[in-house]
C-alpha cells in the first residue's frame, strides 16, 4: 500500500451501534464495495460471533474481491476458559477473513467492575487470545478498551495489557477512547508513551463525547499512530465514533500526510452521501467537508468577496473532496448571490440589464413579503426561469378544497382539486392522513394521466413557519417542502396568510418542478439521487 | 464576573447565518433571555447597521434587564471616509448597548481582493473605527477576521492589523478562523506568538470547516485565549461556529476552567433544546453532552456494566449539563425535572411511590412517541394535575370539522365544533384565516359564553415538526403552540398522525390551561407576562 496512514473503517460494526442504525447484509455488502472504491484500507465487516446477519455478511463479501483488507471483530476469550474452545475466536477464524480485531480490557477499573475477574487473568485473556489468533495466521489488532481512562488511572496496568497483546502476537496496538471523555493534549502525551514504551505499531479509535474525536485522533497520528479507526459521517453508539469524513481530507490536505490518491479523495462527498442513503439517516446540512453547506454562501459580503476569489472564504477547493459550492439566497445577501444562481441556469442575466434589476427587485420584494429562498432552491429556480421566459407550466390550478374531521378517534381528510392541463380541465378527489397529504394526492392523481411519471414523485419533508414581519398587516405561514422523485430530490416554498394555501402554493411548485425536470435536460438538481423506491413519503400532514 | 474564562454568545448574529435558520425580533428576546438565565458573559444581538430588525431587537431587550452583557456587531468604518460619518458605525452606537465588535481585515489578500483597498488604509480604517467607538465609551472588541489564515500568509502584516486596533483603543482582540481551515497545532501556536507580541486580552472565534472549531477553541485557551465566542448549538454559516454547548463542559469538566457556576452549568441541556425548538431546527440525537442519545445505552455488555457502575460507559455525570442517562432496553428512573415540576405544582409527589412510578412511566412513554414537554409546560402542568387528581376538564370535545377552499384568490377556512359542559352540549361555527384559527375561533366561541374571559386569549405562536420516531410505524407530527392572556402566556403540545388533529390537540390544552389559570390561584405561569394588549393573535394558520 501506498499510503503511510492506514485507514480502518468500522462503519459496519461500530457504525452500527449509532441509535436509529440497522443495516441488513444486503445494505452492507453495497457499503462494503463503496467503502472500498473509496480506497480504505480495512473494512471491518462486524462480529461474527455475536449475530447471523455478519456471517452471512463475511460468506458474501468474498464474492466482491475487494482490495481493502476485510476484518472481524470479536472479544478476546472469556475468563477462565481456553482460547481454542471460546465459540466467538472460533467462529471469527470460521468467517476466513485475512484480519481480525479483539477487544480487551485496558482499565483496571474495567476488570474489577465489569469483566469481575483478576488483573492477572485479563492480561492472560489478551495474551493467549493474540497467540491464538496468530497460529491461525491472521494479521491481528488489540482494540485496548478505554486506554486512555485506563492510563490515567494506573498507566503500568494499561501498558501491561498492550505488552500482553505484544507478547501474544499482536501486529497492531489501537489505543481506544471508548467513553469520548479525552482532551486532544492528553492524548498526544499517551501516544508518545506508548510508542516510546512499546516498540509497535499503533492505531487510534475515538469517540465523540466532547465533540473531540477528529481532534484526537489527528492527536494521535501527530504523536506516531499509523492507523486510524473510525466510521463514515461519524455514525457510532451515543455521540459518535471518529468521522473518517472529516479525518482523511484533514491529513490529506492539511496535513500532508498519504492517505488516499487524489482521484479517490474526490469520491468523498459521493461516499458520505450514499452511505447515509443507504443507512436511511439526514445527513447534517453543515456537515464538514461533504454536507451540502459545507460550501453553501449566504452573507452579502461573503458572496461579492468568492466571486472574485473563492479562496476568500473557502478553506479548500471542494472538488478536492468531490463537494461543490453554493450559492444561498437569503435577505442577508446581496444581488451577486441571484446571479451566479441565474447564471449557472444558463439564463441571460447582465446586471447592467434593466430587466434583470426588475427582476431581483422582485425577488427582493417576495423576500421581504417573507418568501425564503435559501431553503426552496426549486421555488427560485422556477422564478427566474419564468421571469427570463424560460419556462411555460404544465398545468393551471382552478381551485382546491379540503376538509378535516374528526369524531371520537375516526379521523379523515378529503381534498377536491380542479387544474387545467392545456384547455382541458381534471376534477379529482382523495383522502389522506392529514390535509395536506389530501391535496397532494388528489394533485398528483389529476397530473396522472397525462404525465405518468408523477407517480414516482413523493413529499419527503414539511416545515411550517409562522413569520411576523413587522411591517407587514398581518403575519404570514411559510410552508418548505421538500419532494423525492426517482433521480434526485428538490425543495420548494410557499407562502401565504394561510397555513392550507401556503401548503397548497409548495405543493404545486413542486410538481411544476418534477414535470420542468422531465422537459429539461439541463436542470439544477439541488440535492444528490436518492433510492426513491425506499421512500413511501410523508403521508400524516 | 467571577469566571476566568468568558463566554461570548453569538448565536443571535452569527448563528443565523446558518442554512435554514431565521429568527425574528421576538425568537431572538426569547433566546437572549435564556442565554442570560444560562449564564453567558456577552450576548451579540445582531448587526443595527444590516436591518431593521436588529434595531428593534436591541430597543425591546432594554427592558429584559439582562445580567449579561449585550454587544453590537458592524465593520471597521467604510474605506477612504471618516468613523464620525459612518452609518453603520453610528448605528451601533445609537442601539445604546454598551459594547460593540467590529469586524476587520488581518489577511492582506483580503484587503486587496475583497476590500480592494491599499494595506495601510485598512490599517487607519481599524484603529479609527476602535477610536470612535471609545470616544463613545464603549467596550469594543475587534474580530480579526482571516487572521490565522492571514499570520500564516504574512505575520507582520496580522500582527500590524491587530496593533492598529490596540492604538485604537480596543479591549479585546479576537481572533477568527474564519474560513475554519486551521488545524490546533497552528492555532496554539500562532495564539501564543501573539500573547507575546500585543499584551492585550485575547478572543478566539473558530468555524467547524474541518469538525475542529471546538478543539481549536480548547488550543487558544491552552495558549492564553480567556474570550471565546460560539453560538449555542454550532449554528453559522457552512459547517457552523464552534459548539459552545461542547466548549463550555469541556473547558470546565475536563479542563478546570471557572466558566460557569454549576447550578447554571445544568441548565445546559435544557437552553440547547429550547433554543433549538425556537431556531425550528432539529438536533441531532448524538449531538455532544446535550443529545438525546449523548448518554444512551443499548442492550448487553454496556447496559450491564453501567448499571454496576455508570462510569464504566459515561465520561461525566449526565447531570452536570442537565442531561440523562438513557438506557434503551428499560426504564430507569431520574426525571429530577418532572419530579420537581410535580413538586412546585403542591402535588402529592414521591419517588418511592408507586402512582409517582406509573405517572412517570406513562410520561416516558409519551415522550417515546414523539411528545416533548420542554417547551410545552402548560401542557406537561395538565398531565400532571390530571394523573394527581388535581384536575377535572372544563369541557369535553364532541367532534370537530374543518374546510379550507380557494376559488381563484378567494380563500376561506370554515371549522364546526361541538363540545360538552357539565352535560349541555354547544355547538358552534365560525370561519378564519385558516383551518387552525378557524378551529380556535369556533372553540373560543363554544367557551365564551359560560367563560367570557377565554375572548382574551390569543394564539400567538404556532410550530409544527414532522418526526420520525425510529421505532414507531408512522412518523407524526407535534404541533407547539403559544397562547397569551391578559397576565400571562403559556406553551402547549399536540401529537397525531394529522397535522389538524395535532393543532387541535394543542388548542385544547391551551383553552384547558386557560381555564385552570381561572380557577386556580397557584397555576405555573410558565412566561412572563406579556403585553398582551399588543397582540391581536395568529389568526393565519
């Protein structure tokens, strides 16, 4: 291997205990082969002594001949027993992986409370479990859990289980911050000590329980640890374990340390992406380096200042990671945001032009009605489209109606919708779980039969705002709605005195948007494609 | 101030440069209040030069009284003109807070391509900006922006930025990594060359481009940092200003800083919910310290071990920042908050009882679905009176129902309800501006006869989240909602997997609550009293 950081991806076992995580075998077998386009360097597949669903994973995997180096995770063996006959270090040589991981006590704390056995014992639990491992020829990692609690606690005992894996065989000691409760100082002091203790390899795992686990582990690297245990987006049990997101462009890039070729760093995004697509978690907006603001510009100032030089408020160029920066239009900004907007649509704005000042006058006015484009980029996109004469809708709204009603626990909503398809008129009627869900399905069912493909176009989120412009006569609900259809997904605002109508104005500019995407090649797709087939959509508002 | 370290919240200024965040004048006292009840040392308000809803901000906050100190946020005066004629400057003066940051160039890139101005003019446009505001007898503190990436460009050039504002006069110089591209090594180490060179207090404000801006935050204060600036939550602009919900414990817990008293450190979990519910933005469940999940333990080996001793699995007691352990198999008791609630409200309250047990059970299962109390304790005050006893309806509902319908730009929402009295059945219509204030206006109708005073109470705020409970077949929906009388003003929840049966919900408990507050002499007043004369109620959702 080429680089002189070796990264070990845990997202299939570690990952997996993040609250609201479940990954079937067929979910991590699609992770496994992402995680290895990527270029990692270990993949740790999970635990094969502790459910199913991971042998099937190892026997499956094989099929893939991934380059990366796949790993499982196990305990080392249980107190007062034999390495040869402990049924999870068995079934982990079973499942015919190249690596395994264990992990063992490092606290003595850890031994009295939890394991109740022995300081003695542990250490013959870490020895002979290593020096099992290593007569069936795997390569072998010692996970020492809580080092670092363990060390400050009583560093000889921590140092011994390290010395009892060395002795066992071990190729790797990873030093484990299991509880997050570890400041960076005080990690890069222990790393320094073990390496200088304890002639090894050494590897850092972290947790984020101070909102520290990338500053550790590059901590760590800092001190001499040669590989990097972490998960994608940071998914892991309570706060998180170390987001390999953020840590390999950090030592990539900031750093200089060799991590992964350039052409693989640019599949970051896509990676980070896909993987929270797959595990079915939102992404963070602002997650660093691949979040969709990561490179997002709202203030006025701050967008005049990167369209003369992107490096003015931009710490790296975000192709590097594969990401891309956006332009956000809010009242904080300033024209130049709308217009970098209007350009990359291919629309012909010229700020000398009289129509174009018209037109973001406009949008100026619409902001300070309450409209927020920052948030509805398709709203904003059919706008500028209308204002350049760029688009023609497909349908026209005649009128909507919609009822509520509830005796005792029976509760129903019933939409009418009348539109107008090219002088034609469609009347249709639906129920939904809510108002509307109502309005959406009978729109949707109206569009059906000229435009089929609005079926597969579904309502993924909703926000109401109640907004109380101070100079306004009365306030006014914006309604964000954001819409999934089989490619890609996109968002949409209305706004209205009322909450039904506000809902109702988002709705439609959501279809117009759906059938603009089926007419235009060249349409702006805020968001990455989503697995819309996983989606049934909100249904309850 | 008896802390050594300050806390400077920025979550009002910065914070809402955030994607998706926006705030109006009176979420920003709300905010602001709670800041000052948490214990921060300053509170930016906002920019009076940028809008005019920064200015009635800082006209309304005059009479919070606040302990903490408020500050104004502008630029260093415009180029090649004069301090005394600067709108912007003048404005912050004119909000009459007394301390004031200015932001200004330390990157001499910055001056020629954002500022296209000449090196020693941004000099002059510092040190004069810094002399007015003293001349205004301010306390001023300059934010030199860029200025980790300016040192790192050219030292004398950051450092002559940051003398010119000393010259000026300026109390604090803070400085920004603006672009949050800075690693901690080179912040520790760029902090401490300044402490050497400019005898002055310094400030850090960092950004999370690189997931670092809370241990870059840690490295400043190492190095002699005694001001640090954050926003509640991380909100900002791309990937957010530095967590000061992480900064905070980790500085005090972990590195023995005095920030806060404990009592107020406490209060952590609930300021970060509740300024998260007024921001409408949702908090990631392993968000550090505060997250719902940042103390939670699924089933097996960590669950058994934290129930011998929770610090096997826990690197601080949750409730130091007010937060709880969770264990996901089963129910442990430590509802302080409702316990004490309970208390307040003279009920019978006791842990060791059996009633308390269920009561809290039953809560905890409401919460499981999707119910929040935080800021709904009016509706959390009925739930408890109810399960004690304590409380008998003043009405029951029948049925409900509601239409909402456009006709070109006609629009009209239309709600009948139908309640019991003491066994008289009423039975009223009436229309509004949309569904839920025509729901209201027919229920206040219902009411007013047997209770004239309900005509004084007026829905004034109104949310609506759409969750999705992991666990739960059917994502719902919560609806929060604020009421105000003639004394005072309250907050109650609704759920249901229909948005208009959640506001209804919500409605309920409102006119409930009202009534009680009629009745009762002790009931919780959970606001201040507001000016209810001012308001003429939402009458558009």
């Amino acid at each position: 291997m080429s680089s002189n950081i070796f990264i070990f991806d845990t997202t299939l076992r570690d990952g997996t205990q993040g609250e609201g995580i479940s990954l079937s075998a067929d979910d991590k077998l699609k992770i496994a082969k992402k995680l290895d386009q990527l270029g990692v360097h270990y993949i740790e597949g999970g635990n094969p002594g502790s459910n199913g669903k991971d042998i099937e994973f190892f026997q499956r995997v094989k099929s893939l001949n991934l380059n990366a180096k796949l790993t499982a995770f196990g305990s080392t063996r249980r107190k007062n027993s034999v390495a040869e006959h402990d049924a999870n270090l068995l079934k982990i040589v079973e499942s015919g992986v190249p690596a395994a991981t264990l992990v063992g006590k490092a606290w003595d704390f850890h031994v009295h409370i939890a394991l109740q056995t022995s300081l003695e014992e542990n250490l013959a639990m870490i020895q002979e479990s290593f020096a099992f491992l290593k007569r069936n020829s795997m390569e072998a990692m010692y996970d020492a859990e809580h080092f670092f609690d363990g060390y400050k606690n009583n560093p000889e005992y921590a140092l011994a289980a390290l010395k009892a894996a060395k002795d066992g065989g071990a190729d790797w000691l990873v030093l484990c911050d299991t509880n997050g409760g570890t400041m960076p100082n005080e990690i890069a002091e222990i790393v320094k000590r073990v390496k200088a203790e304890l002639d090894m390899p050494i590897g850092i795992h972290t947790h984020n329980d101070c909102e520290l686990a990338v500053a550790n582990t590059l901590a760590a690297v800092g001190a001499g640890a040669t590989q990097v245990q972490g998960t994608i987006n940071g998914y892991g049990e309570r706060c998180g374990n170390a987001n390999l997101c953020s840590i390999i462009p950090n030592l990539q890039l900031k750093m200089n340390y060799d991590v992964l070729p350039a052409d693989q760093l640019s599949m970051l995004t896509n990676t980070a992406r896909y993987i929270s697509e797959i595990a079915n978690v939102h992404m963070p907006v602002g997650q660093p380096y691949v979040g969709n603001a990561a490179f997002a510009h709202k203030g006025g100032i701050h967008v005049s200042a990167i369209m003369k030089d992107s490096k003015t408020y931009e710490h790296i160029v975000p192709e590097l990671v594969g990401n891309k920066q956006r332009v956000l239009v809010s009242e904080l900004a300033g024209q130049s945001n709308i217009i970098s907007k209007a350009a990359v649509l291919g629309l012909n704005v010229n700020t000398n032009n009289e129509k174009t000042k018209q037109i973001m006058d406009h949008i100026k006015q619409l902001e300070h009605e309450g409209y927020q484009f920052e948030a509805a980029d398709a709203s904003l996109e059919l706008l500028l489209r209308k204002a350049f004469g760029d688009w023609k809708p497909a349908f026209q709204v005649e009128s909507y109606k919609v009822n509520t009603e509830r005796k005792q626990e029976h509760i129903v909503s019933e939409a009418v919708v009348k539109i107008n398809i090219d002088g034609q008129q469609i009347y249709t009627v639906a129920e939904g779980n809510g108002p509307v869900n109502a309005l959406d399905t009978a729109l949707r069912k109206a569009l059906a039969q000229q435009y089929p493909d609005i079926e597969h176009v579904y309502l993924t989120d909703y926000k109401v705002r109640v907004i109380d412009e101070t100079d306004a006569t009365a306030a006014k609900v914006r309604v964000l709605v954001e819409s999934t259809g089989k490619q890609n997904s996109w968002n949409t605002v209305g706004l209205s005195g009322n909450v039904i109508d506000a809902s109702w104005a988002a709705i439609v500019d959501s279809f117009h948007y759906a059938l603009l995407s089926l007419q235009k090649v060249n349409v702006e797709t805020p968001n990455q494609a989503s697995q819309a087939q996983d989606y049934v959509g909100l249904t309850n508002i």
